[in-house]
C-alpha cells in the first residue's frame, strides 16, 4: 500500500525542527505498528528537513518546505491493508497549526 500525503499551513518552525520531526516520525511508525529499521535525518541549508526511514514493511520518507509551510509525507508497506485509516494520525502528529496566518 502507497500513502503519500502534502499538508499545507505548518507551522515554520516545526517544519525547520529535525528533533521533533523525527519524534513524529517515530510516534507514526510506532502507533502504526511498522518496525523501523533504520532511519536519518538531514537538516537542509538555510531550511528545511529531509527524514527517510528503512521498514521491515518497505518505507517512510517526508521532506518540509518552511517557508511555504508544507510537509509531504510518503509511507509505502508491502500489505493488503489499506494506509487511508491512519491519515488522521498523520494530520495530527505532522499538521501543526501556522501560528502566524491569520485567520
């Protein structure tokens, strides 16, 4: 199965802290209940983070866009089970409000 996500509107600074992005990433594969093999994190120059990490079920990956305040997620698992029920979690763990868009 083949999940690949954008979110829009994210906070900048989230999107620039590799420390907490990998900790999302973390908490996704765990609640997911996928085994992470290996994993790595690059802060880009001058912003930005890119994170892919190894799968026993296939791959994680995401890469963030700060100042246009966009993540893209990519979640790949050899399985029959469908990706679509753990939207949610994505949105939650990666859609951290932009504290600076007015409403």
């Amino acid at each position: 199965q083949h999940l690949l996500v954008d979110i829009r509107d994210v906070d900048e600074s989230f999107l620039n802290n590799e420390e907490q992005l990998a900790r999302a990433m973390l908490e996704l594969v765990d609640e997911c209940g996928l085994t992470l093999l290996s994993y790595h994190c690059h802060k880009m120059q001058p912003n930005g983070v890119s994170c892919a990490g190894v799968l026993l079920e296939s791959h994680v990956s995401f890469h963030t866009w700060p100042t246009e305040g966009v993540i893209t997620l990519d979640l790949y698992t050899c399985g029959p089970n469908s990706l679509l029920p753990i939207v949610p979690l994505v949105e939650k763990l990666f859609a951290v409000p932009n504290k600076n868009k007015s409403e």
